[in-house]
C-alpha cells in the first residue's frame, strides 16, 4: 500500500503534465507513493499519455466530465489508498524530496494537519515583471510573508484565524481521512478561492496549517500582465459568486477596505491596476 497519493487535476496540459510525472518518478521515496491523474473533461492528448507509458510508481487515470478542478481533486480523493493526499497542481514541478519531507513532517505530527509546500516560478519559463511582482507582494502566493515569519521564529504553525488564506492547492498534504471530510465544493464553476473555502472549512474542523518551505516545488506556468489581469477580474467574479454561497466568505472587501480598493484602484501601478481589475470582476459577478 501506498503511504502517500498525490492528486493531479489537469485539463490540455499534456506536455506539462507529461514532465510533472517525471518530477514525481524521480522521488527519493517513489517506491511510497501512487498518482492519481483527474482530466476535469475529455482530452485526447491527455489520454494517449497514459495508454503508452509507465512509470516506476502506480499511476491511475481518471476522466469526469467538465466541472472544475475542486470536483477532479474528489475524484481523486475517491480512489486513493494513501494515508496522506498530496495535491499539486499539473504544472507543479517537485524537487526530489518533496514527497519525503511531506511525510515526514506529518509522521512527527500528534494530531491531523496540512502542510503546505513551498512553491516558486520556474524559471525556465521566462519571468516577467508581473510574476515577479506578484510572488513579491503576495498577490497569488503569499509565501515571501510565510518566510519572514519563520525567520522572526514564529514557528512553522500558520495562526487560524488566517491559515486558510494560505490553502493553497497547488502543494499541500493533509490525512485522507480529513480529505473526504472535507471534499471541495462542487457548485462553483469559476477559477479561484476554491482552495480559500476548502480552508476555511478546514480550519474549522481544527486542521491546522503547518509551513514547510523545505518541501519545493518549482510553478512551471507564464504570466503576463494581461494574464494577470485577466485572471483577477475572474477572482472578483469567483469570489462574489463563493459569497453568494458562503455568506462568511472573507474575501471580498467591504466597508472601508472597498472603499480603500476604489481609491487605490486608480493609481497607474501594478498593485492598482489589479484591484481595477478585481473590481471589475466583483461588479459583473453581483
């Protein structure tokens, strides 16, 4: 039996894909693990990956029909045997202990936990002013914030009452047995703040959030400014549409901090062009 399951949602990334597998076969405790691939829709590319090569570890692939990806993460969570679910995004390339480091950081644990990976741009891509401002700032990862703390010794322990703003689906492991209590929503149909609810719920049930930064993983994804923007005004309508649901969903500004976003949304910087966009996007999601 495996002692660890990674969940991959993907959908017509195959190449991408393709190299995140090898990553996952290059794991100092490959001989642990099983994958767990989830096409969130049909894709020939995808498919024709699994019908003519193997791997060194298990791997099972599994088509649902178009939904999102919280919907292919259940599925994946349905058909693992692991005591730990590890899941990363297609694109998430680990380096070669990631797999070790998350299981040894919740064998040490006394009661159920997450643990959250360390992830930065690959730069292999080409990184652009955008994406480096945004790891800076922690516009899509805050995780430059997550390493000031521990140097501060704080402690690796992300406080509750913020832990689910670091959620982050794209590396992070927790106990099967948390995971089918807690599976994802599957009433929302656009990107974003999944992974945020999840969170919340998360903590909720008590499952804190511990910071490993030495588990590693490279974001092999390219932004431009225009992706960039593209993607927040999706953000602000995701998120108008979680509220909707989740009336104690945080992540939409209100009061003061709305008013705060309008005002800086007018300056010609990164920060303000993104709030203009995220503002756009909770207009045309109300």
């Amino acid at each position: 039996m495996p002692r660890l399951s990674v969940i991959i949602p993907t959908y017509r990334r195959a190449e991408i894909l393709a190299e995140c597998l090898r990553r996952l076969e290059c794991q100092t405790i490959v001989s642990d693990i099983e994958v767990i691939i989830v096409s969130d829709g049909h894709d020939e590319k995808t498919s024709a990956l699994f019908a003519k090569q193997t791997w060194p570890m298990p791997v099972r692939f599994f088509e649902i029909e178009k939904s999102q990806q919280g919907a292919a993460r259940n599925e994946g969570i349905m058909h693992a045997t692991g005591e730990i679910v590890l899941f990363i995004g297609d694109d998430a390339f680990l380096e070669p202990d990631a797999c070790e480091v998350h299981l040894t950081v919740h064998q040490s644990a006394k009661t159920p936990i997450a643990v959250l990976g360390f992830t930065t741009w690959d730069s292999a891509v080409g990184i652009t002013p955008v994406m480096t401002w945004l790891e800076t700032s922690g516009w899509q990862f805050g995780y430059h914030a997550l390493n000031r703390s521990l140097a501060t010794g704080a402690g690796p322990f992300i406080p509750p009452s913020i832990q689910h703003k670091f959620s982050y689906t794209i590396h992070i492991s927790l106990p099967l047995s948390e995971a089918k209590k807690n599976l994802f929503r599957t009433d929302v149909h656009l990107y974003g703040w999944e992974d945020v609810e999840w969170g919340m719920r998360l903590k909720n049930a008590g499952v804190r959030l511990y910071y490993e930064p030495h588990a590693k993983a490279l974001h092999h994804h390219r932004m431009t400014l225009e992706d960039s923007l593209k993607r927040m005004e999706t953000l602000g309508r995701s998120a108008m549409e979680i509220q909707k649901k989740v009336p104690e969903f945080d992540r939409v500004p209100k009061g003061w901090k709305l008013l705060a976003y309008r005002v800086l949304s007018l300056l010609p910087t990164m920060s303000g062009k993104h709030r203009k966009a995220f503002l756009i996007g909770l207009t045309r999601g109300a």
